[in-house]
C-alpha cells in the first residue's frame, strides 16, 4: 500500500510553481544565501529567474522532500568573464568613495536600470570593477526543501 501511496505523490516538472527553502553554500562550505527562518522562495519553473541547476534539481521532487544537489558552474552563475572587467579612473569616482578591493559599487546602465559591480583591484590612479555575478566561476551546492507544489 506505501509503495503505491508514493507512486501517487505529485512530482515537481517544468512549468510548476513551486515554494521551496533553500541554503546556497560554496564547495568549502560557506553559507552565502538561505531561506531558513524565512519565507520559502516562491517561483514558478522554466521561467529563467532561478539558475538553471536550481531548477533542474527540483525536478521530480515531492512536497516535503528534501535534498542537496551540487551546480556546476556552468549551470550556475557561468564562468568568470575578462571581458567584464574595467579599468575606471578614479578621478570618475564620487570624491566621498574611497574604493577598497571587495567593495560593492552600483552603475547605471543607459537605459537607467542598475548593475552591482565590485572593485577587484586598486591602482595609483585608477581602479579595476568587475562585473561578473559576485558568483560567477563557482561550483555552488544547495540544500533543497520542497514545501509546495502549486
């Protein structure tokens, strides 16, 4: 009878709406994002807002199931791209910024949305932004809990 009862139970596919808790961690362990002691994310599949690897491992889960899967890069935030870093002078720079390596920076695009962008290198008279996803060229892995299948 068990056997049977779990052949019933509806699995996640593409195109489901789901709510899942989530911890991301890197491949040494540290924790950069969790829904635990929150709400669970809410989205819907095949949309392209969540990571391709994100979504695919929820594929074929049943609600209250719980798993970790590991993302490739690839299949993450993609590799760390040289074309998306910049030198900038810092005369460019707002007088009150003192720019330190690690520190997070917004630009604006031209058509006025924004873009996260971090100082990866100090110079004499300019400094080196990169525009990678702060992610970008890391394996990442997830602990994954499905609340919900809507």
């Amino acid at each position: 009878m068990e056997t049977q009862e779990k052949n019933t139970k509806r699995k996640v596919k593409n195109n489901d709406t789901v709510k899942v808790h989530y911890t991301g961690k890197l491949t040494n362990g540290q924790i950069f994002d969790s829904s635990v002691d929150k709400q669970p994310l809410e989205f819907q599949l095949g949309q392209g807002m969540i990571i391709p690897g994100f979504e695919q491992g929820l594929i074929d889960m049943t609600e209250k199931e719980k798993k970790t899967v590991t993302i490739p890069e690839a299949e993450a935030y993609g590799e760390v791209r040289k074309e998306l870093f910049q030198e900038v002078p810092k005369s460019d720079l707002p007088s009150e910024i003192d720019p330190q390596v690690g520190m997070g920076l917004m630009a604006k695009n031209p058509d006025g949305t924004e873009r996260q962008l971090r100082v990866a290198e100090v110079r004499s008279e300019s400094i080196v932004i990169d525009a990678n996803h702060p992610l970008a060229g890391q394996d990442l892995v997830f602990d994954l809990e499905l609340v919900e299948i809507k």
